[in-house]
C-alpha cells in the first residue's frame, strides 16, 4: 500500500484526541490506538513518568507527536481545570474527541462501614474531576471540524448496582447520568455526542485490586477492547449519541 493511501484509510487523521488515565491501563492503550489511526493525543494522568512512557512509545513508532499534560482530576479547584482547557486552547486549539477513562476503585466494603475520606476521594476522582473536566473543555469540543466525540467511561455497577462496590459503583451511576445530560445538551445545538462506555472486565491494575484472587491472564487485554475505542472517535460513529455501551458482550 502506498503511503497516501494508507495516510488516507487513517481513522482518525489529524484529530487532536484527550484521553485521561493515559499513564497506564487502558487509556494508556487506548491513547496509543488513537495515535496508531492518526490523531495527535493528549495525554493525562498523575504520574508524569509513566505518561512519558506512554509518550515514547508513541514516537518510536513514528506516530503523531503526543502531548504530557500531569493533572490530578481530584484537585478539586475549579480554577485548574480553566487552565488546562487555556492550556490545550493555546497549544492545539480545539478537542476533537475527549476520552474521560481516568478512575479510582476506592474501598470494597458495605456502605454502613465505608470510610467517609474514601467516599470522597472517589467521589472527588470519579465524579467531580469528570464534571470539572467535561465542562472546561465543552467549548474546545465545540470548536471541531468534524463534530466531536465525547466518551465517558462507566462500568458494569454503574448500570446496576452491586453489594461492596460502594462509592465506585455510585460514582459510575452519575457518570451514566450526566452522559445522559450532556448527550441531550450538546448534540443537536453544538455538534458533540456524548456517550457512555463501559470496557468489561480488562486486564489491568485496578481489575487486579478489585479481584485478587482472580487470574490475569484469563481476562481480555486492554488492545482486545480497542475497536469500540476507536469506533467511538471516528466519524464511523458520528450518529451515535446518548447511548450506554459495552466494549465486551455481557
Ligand atoms: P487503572 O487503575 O489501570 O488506570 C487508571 C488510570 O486513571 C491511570 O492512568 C491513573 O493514572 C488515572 N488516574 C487515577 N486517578 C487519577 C487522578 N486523580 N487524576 C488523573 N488521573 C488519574 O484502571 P483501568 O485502566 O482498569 O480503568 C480505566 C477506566 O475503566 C476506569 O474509569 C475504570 O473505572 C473503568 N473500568 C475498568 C474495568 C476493568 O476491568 N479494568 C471494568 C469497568 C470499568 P495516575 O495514577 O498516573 O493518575
């Protein structure tokens, strides 16, 4: 295949991409899978040194050069993320899709015991970072070209609820509601589809914490989830909105 045409069948071709968690687990490969179609990813987390790992592998691979952008979503100071929307106003402009993967578990205990500081902090995580996030950078969603893609991620208790998953599992019940909201808010007066996307049980640091017991290696790898990934950025998807979707059958 010439290179032209391969440039050509590029998924997500010159669209600027945020993905937060992208300093391992799955938004780590899901940065690297936007990346390998085409688009220039900005990638958030809290520790820089595993974003730049992220960010190497990217170049070694000759693919768009990433961006590193250490952010802690729990900051809890509105402020901050006004700067990180000005931040990546300056350097790329506009978002054209914008992946809100980053999380935390928190405890695993019944809710008549679960500690107070951990509710919080989850809540702080998966919640409010979320909302801060989405709201700072709607406007820069707004200024695509091509309609932007928004996705959420939630999560098998955050469509039911289960025993022990405490504020993670409520977290991920706002997470679907305010898909739901901005779904309605956004797409037909300014051109962004919001919509939920739950990965299934996958590979990785946090799946380890929440089963210990339970073997890696049976379990699907963050790449085997990375077609939905990229279904949902590209224009493939442009018509899909306020939806709850799974990457894996249930
Ligand atoms: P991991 O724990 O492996 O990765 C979580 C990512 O979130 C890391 O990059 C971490 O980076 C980042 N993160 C955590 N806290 C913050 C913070 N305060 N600010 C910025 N970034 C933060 O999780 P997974 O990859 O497994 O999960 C990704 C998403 O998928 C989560 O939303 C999770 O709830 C969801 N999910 C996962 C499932 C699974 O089986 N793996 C199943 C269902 C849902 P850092 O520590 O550097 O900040």
């Amino acid at each position: 295949m010439s290179q032209a045409v391969a440039e050509k069948s590029l998924k997500l071709k010159d669209r600027v991409i945020l993905v937060t968690g992208a300093s391992y687990g799955i938004g780590a490969h899901a940065a690297l899978a936007y990346a390998r179609e085409g688009a220039t990813v900005i990638l958030l987390g809290r520790t820089q040194d595993m974003l730049e790992a992220v960010y190497d592998r990217i170049e070694e691979e000759g693919l768009p050069q990433a961006a590193v952008l250490p952010f802690d979503l729990g900051c809890n100071d509105e402020e901050k993320f006004i700067e990180l929307a000005d931040l990546i106003a300056r350097e790329f402009g506009r978002l054209d899709g914008a992946l809100l993967n980053a999380g935390v578990l928190g405890q695993k205990a019944p809710l008549d015991s679960y500690k107070w500081a951990a509710w919080k902090q989850v809540m702080d995580i998966n919640v409010n970072g979320q909302f801060l996030l989405a709201k700072s950078i709607t406007p820069l969603l707004e200024l695509s070209e091509h309609g932007a893609s928004l996705v959420l991620t939630s999560s098998s208790v955050g469509r039911e609820g289960r025993a022990f998953w405490g504020a993670y599992s409520v977290s991920k019940f706002a997470i679907e509601g305010m898909m739901q909201i901005l779904a309605e808010e956004l797409y037909d007066s300014r051109n962004i589809r919001v919509n939920s996307l739950n990965p299934g049980g996958t590979r990785t640091s946090m799946r380890a914490e929440a089963y210990p017991a339970e073997n890696p290696a049976q379990l699907t790898t963050p790449d085997q989830i990375m077609d939905i990934h990229v279904y949902l950025m590209s224009d493939e998807s442009k018509h899909i909105n306020g939806q709850a979707l799974n990457a894996q059958p249930k």
